[in-house]
C-alpha cells in the first residue's frame, strides 16, 4: 500500500465512553465482518477484559474505506500496562478521542491524551452517545478546550449505539491524521508492538513497519535480543486473519516466525533484515521488569501440580510476568510470581481461579528491596534483592536497605484535593509539583512504590469518586528505615502475613492487622491471640474471645434449614481455610487483612 494510502489511529476514552462499541461499528461499516459474524465488542475478546471492560492486550484491526488502508490500535488503558500503550500509541499517526456527551471528560482520559500528545499525535475529539437525553455536546466541545486544550470546534458528535456519525469519523480518520512516513528502499527496521502466542500458529508478532519490506521467508533479526528467525507468515487482522505476501513501510500487521516462547520476543524490540541489517535500532527500547511480587498457593496441596501447569500456560501468553518455585511452612508448595502492577496481579490471579477452576491463597504482595549486607565470616558485604519479606536476612548482617521509588502524577477535581495530598503525605509522598489544568489539580509527587501496591489506586479512586486520575513511573532505589513485622497467631508466625514497612508505620500496620484479623477469623472454642511483632518484640496485640458452646445452639436451635444452610456453609469454608497452630483461617483473611481501609 502506498504510505498516502494508510491512517494508523487508536482509540483513546475514559472507560464506559463507548471505545469498544465504535470500535465495532467501525469494523461493521467498513465491512470486517459479515452482520452475522458481528458478535458484540469483537476486540475486547478476554473473558475477563469484556466483565471488567479493560483492554489488556493490545490489537490491531485493519479497515478498508475508500481506497485507504486504517488500521485501529486498540490500548490498554491501565497504568499497569503503561509500556504496552505507548508502545501501540507509537505505532500510530494520530488517536480519536471519544467522549460521552452526558459525562463530560473525566480525569481517567487525561494521562492518556497527554501521552498521545508526547507522541505528535493529531487527535480528532468524537463527543459519543448523542442520542442520550442527557447528552449536552457543547458544554463537552468547552471541556475538551479547557481542560484538554485541544480545539474541538470540529470534534464529531456521534452514537457508537444508534450508528450515528460513523461515516464522518471515517472521513475525519482519513482528511486529518496524517499517512506515515518511511523508505521502502532502506534496510527494514519494524518495531515489535506486541506479541502473544497462539495455540494454532505459535507466537504472533504485531509489528510496526517504519523502513524496508517485511516479507514472507526473509531471514529477520531482533536487535536488542541478538537471534534470527525465518518469517513463515506475514498478514493482518480484519479482524479475521488475513495472510499477505509482504508489509512495507508504514504498514501495521502481524507475522510468525516458528518461535516457541514468547520469553523470546520483547515488546519495543527492533526487527531488521538479518542479511541487510539496519545501523541501528529504533529508540525506546525498554525492558519490562516485574514490580510486585507475591506467593500464590494452593488451598488443597494436591492442586499443586495442577497450578504450575496452569502458570506455565498462561505465561505462554504473557511474557511480563515472572515465577518460580517457593515453599512456605504453613503454606506448602506454590510459586513466587512477579507483577507489572496490582491489576496485573488481580487478573493473573482471577485467570487462575475462573480459567484454570484453582482455589488459590495470594500472599502479601511486596516489591523488591535492595538489602545490603555486611561482611561475615563466609561472605563479603554485598547486596542481595529480596523479593519475599520471608527470606530476610538476620537484621544483625544488615548494613542498609533500599526501597523503589516512583515518581507519580496524579489529576484530580479541586473538591477532592485535600483529601488526596492527605493520602499521599500519609503514604510517605514528598510533594514535587502543584499546578491547575482547567478546573483540575495536577500534583506530581515522589512516592515508596512499597505504600502505593497495597491499596493506593483503590484509595485514590474512592476518595475521588472515580474522578482522579494516576500514573506513575519509577525513578530508582533510596534507602528507608525498613523492618520485617511478623503476625503471630495462637504464637504461631504466619510466614503468609509478614511484611516489610516503615518503622514509622508499622505500630499503625501492625495495630490494623491485628484488630483486622480479630474480625476476619472466626471464634474458636479456645482464646486466640493475635500479635505483631519487629524480631522479638510485640508492637500490637488483640484476643479472639473464646466461643461459648451453646450460643450456635441457641441461635439456630429452632430453625432447622438455617442451620443446615449454616453448616453448608461451613463446609463450603473449610475448603477454604488453613490451619495455624490449630487456628483455622479463612482464605479471605488473608486479603483482606493486607488492605489498610
Ligand atoms: P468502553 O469501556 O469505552 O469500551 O465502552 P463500551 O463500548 O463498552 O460502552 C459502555 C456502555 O455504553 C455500553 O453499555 C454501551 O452499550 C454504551 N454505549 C456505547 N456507545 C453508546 C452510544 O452512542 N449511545 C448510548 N446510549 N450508549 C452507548
Ligand atoms: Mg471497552
């Protein structure tokens, strides 16, 4: 296709804006699909991606309308997944920016347009839903102006639902994004948007073609990882699979090239010709290392053998994360796995339990801290990464510890601003920045990543009612005054439950564990005390009361099917529960006790 020939364009909407829906309209006027084919939200094609409406894969659909060749980048639009977007946003020329009309835009949208502007996209406004009532498209025009500072005179209004405007916005994709640049006569150089394996063809690669021909049985090189592989397939997605003799410059679409594993495949990668190789690489190059760390294991320690079949599959699919065998005394065998983030590890772990049908206990999640040890008789002072709060070393050998920082940004409405700086300063943050874009705060602020994976972005999103947005980025190790609190239950430590925090906060921490424990563990017919404690010294302490006998009876003597509901129940528990010096625990306790509420 010749470059004046093509548009790349993603979508870019505050969730429930309508992106999926006009996504598929799109796909439905340009012809993808046949109307009987057309099954609702084509793109999203997770189970989990459609109930929580989250794009975690990136796609790619190639459109034809009027002779031009568009291909639509759908993103991610998760901070976790941060790397994945602006790698498909620099695929593209420009972005469509879908607002509803009765909402107005919404903090959620700002880090993303802000980044498609990083990019030079040209952004074309969509005020989307049209047909609502409650729809006001000028007030929405003055928002995009304002807080966006992007002119929206002649932003398309639209409904993705009744098929209104689909045409115009076609139109808009083709006069006002810009073709890509590029030289089919250079050396190739593609980039490496994104990959996933596929159980018939083995590892797809989405690919950006900036330079040069992709063909069919040309010998490729990823530059950054060194090995050469021989392209079988070259094609593109309409959304059906498409096989297509070459991609030129400009060009967005996939190939395989009989890989194995997607471990071997990096997202930001550059693919040249292995015979006439570019000079050099595509800029941005950036490797994705995991950031959270927790233990998963299973309920029934049969199910064992089971989770790491099901692990070693979904990691066919998903280079980002990261596991390896762990043991734990109360626990058993599990694994020790590694996040981009806390959604990251919410939906590995839900993928686990709905797709693989395994009872999982999550424990603690934890970031990687830079323990620096002094000299010993059998080794010499060095630094060791600790990714389990279990495996700290003996305090006595150690000289220092350091922990990952972040620097985030954060949007929020001025009514909720008190309440955020108040969290961030909570959380160890040091204030960088405070500045207005519209009627909105923009605050930049240094923050422990340690204090931001338990709960920040659910305590962020409450405090705001949904309304502030956050992004964040690392900005390297700083030492902080850590130490390993320990629970005990019935004297028992829970190796599950220990953390590292701030001394500063860990008599709060420890407090909160506690009295969280007393309500999520259930009465037992003996006492149960719960403790926390820094080495040997208990810094919080509560007591689960003793259960009397004949209260269950008394409660439910006399109805008979609440009790036997009762005791269903109760089995349905068991499954679910561990034991800790005779004390059962419930699997909920466990997450439940790490969020600090
Ligand atoms: P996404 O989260 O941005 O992908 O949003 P979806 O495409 O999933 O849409 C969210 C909800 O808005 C769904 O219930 C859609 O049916 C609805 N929706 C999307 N576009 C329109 C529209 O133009 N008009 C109306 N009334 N509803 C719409
Ligand atoms: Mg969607």
């Amino acid at each position: 296709t010749p470059l004046d020939r093509i548009r790349n364009f993603s979508i870019i909407a505050h969730i429930d804006h309508g992106k999926s829906t006009l996504a598929d309209r799109l796909i439905q006027r340009t012809g993808g699909l046949s109307d009987r084919e057309m099954t609702a939200q084509v793109l999203d094609n997770m189970e989990i991606e459609k109930e929580r409406g989250i794009t975690i894969k990136a796609q790619t659909v190639r459109l034809d309308y009027k002779g031009y060749v568009l291909n639509l980048m759908d993103t991610p639009g998760h901070v976790d997944f941060a790397y994945e977007v602006s790698r498909s946003l620099a695929a593209c020329e420009g972005a469509l920016l879908v607002v509803d009309a009765a909402q107005g835009v919404e903090a959620q949208t700002l880090a993303n347009v802000y980044q498609s502007i990083e990019h030079d996209h040209e952004i074309v406004p969509v005020i989307n839903k049209i047909d609502l009532p409650a729809a006001e498209p000028d007030k929405v025009k003055a928002e995009i102006e304002d807080i966006i500072g992007l002119p929206a005179d002649d932003a398309v209004l639209a409904s993705a639902k009744s098929g209104i405007g689909i045409d115009e916005i076609l139109d808009a994709i083709v006069a006002r994004i810009p073709a890509p640049k590029g030289d089919s006569e250079a050396p190739l150089k593609a980039m490496l948007v994104d990959s996933w394996y596929d159980p018939y063809l083995g590892v797809v690669i989405l690919v950006r073609v900036v330079d040069g021909v992709l063909r069919k049985g040309q010998q490729i090189k990823f530059m950054n990882a060194g090995t050469t592989h021989l392209v079988d397939r070259v094609g593109c997605f309409r959304p059906k699979i498409e096989q297509l003799a070459d991609l030129g410059p400009g060009e967005i679409g996939f190939i395989t090239a009989q890989i194995k594993e997607i471990t071997e495949t990096r997202v930001g990668d550059t693919i040249t010709d292995a015979r006439r190789p570019a000079p050099a690489a595509l800029a941005g190059f950036k490797e994705v290392q995991p950031v959270v760390f927790c233990g998963l294991f299973p309920v029934d320690a049969n199910d064992f053998e089971k989770l790491r079949e099901s692990i070693s599959k979904l990691r066919l699919n998903d280079a980002s994360f990261s596991f390896e065998m762990e043991t734990s005394a109360a626990l058993g065998f599990g694994f020790r796995c590694g996040f981009l983030g806390l959604l990251h590890l919410e939906i590995i772990q839900e993928r686990l339990t709905r797709e693989y049908d395994l009872d999982l206990i999550t424990t603690a999640p934890s970031v990687v801290y830079h323990i620096h040890l002094t000299h010993s008789k059998t080794e010499d002072a060095h630094m060791i990464e600790l990714h389990n709060p279990a495996d700290m070393p003996d305090p006595n050998r150690i000289e220092s510890i350091e922990e990952p920082w972040i620097e985030a940004t954060i949007y929020v409405p001025d009514e909720y601003l008190g309440a955020i700086l108040k969290l961030c300063q909570d959380r160890r943050g040091i204030q960088q920045d405070l500045t207005y874009v519209g009627g909105r705060a923009q605050l930049r602020y240094e923050l422990p990543l340690n204090e931001v994976v338990f709960d920040f972005y659910d305590r962020l999103k409450s405090i705001s009612r949904g309304y502030a947005s956050f992004d964040y980025h690392q900005i390297g190790y700083r030492e902080g005054d850590l130490v390993k609190m320990s629970i005990l239950v019935n004297n028992e430590p829970v190796d599950a439950l220990s953390m590292i925090v701030h001394r500063a906060a860990a008599e709060a921490r420890g407090r909160h564990m506690c009295e969280r424990l007393k309500d999520l563990i259930p009465r037992h017919l003996f006492k149960i005390p719960i403790q926390a404690a820094i080495g040997g010294k208990v810094i919080a302490r509560e007591t689960i009361a003793a259960l009397r006998k004949d209260v269950t009876a008394k409660c439910y003597g006399g109805d008979i099917t609440r009790k036997r509901k009762l005791l269903e129940k109760q089995k349905e528990g068991k499954k679910r529960m561990r034991e800790y010096g005779s004390v059962q625990i419930p699997q909920e306790a466990f997450i439940a006790a790490l969020r600090m509420g």
